[in-house]
C-alpha cells in the first residue's frame, strides 16, 4: 500500500510541475490551462478528491469539480 502512496505522489509532482512550466511559458495572464493537463488533474481527483488535487496543483476547486461531471 505505501508504495503505491509514493508513486502517486510522483505523479502530482509530475503533474505539478507541468502546470507550472506551462504558467511559466503562457502568453497572456488570462490564457487558461490546456484541457490535457484538466484532463490529468481529473484523473488524479477522481482517485484522491478534488479538494486535495487542487490544492497540490494549484488550480481551481470548481473547474476540476465541473470537469468531473
């Protein structure tokens, strides 16, 4: 059971840090996040709650939320 913990921790981070290569690159302050990356943040809420993905990420409570239906 641990070692699933630490790969799912890996794999916020991962995702972490490509929201935070993309805020890094976007062109303007208003340009929203690319649905793939909504994509990954839903699929890591659907197993973890969106509350706790959020806020590991970064991003928005409801628009995850909305991106699950």
């Amino acid at each position: 059971m641990g070692e699933v913990r630490v790969e799912s921790l890996g794999e916020v981070e991962e995702l972490r840090a490509r929201i935070a290569a993309w805020r890094e690159l976007k062109v303007s302050p208003v340009e929203r996040m690319p649905e793939a990356l909504w994509l990954e943040a839903s699929v890591l809420a659907e197993r973890f709650g969106v509350s706790t993905v959020s806020r590991a990420l970064g991003i928005g409570y409801m628009g995850l939320r909305q991106r699950l239906g």
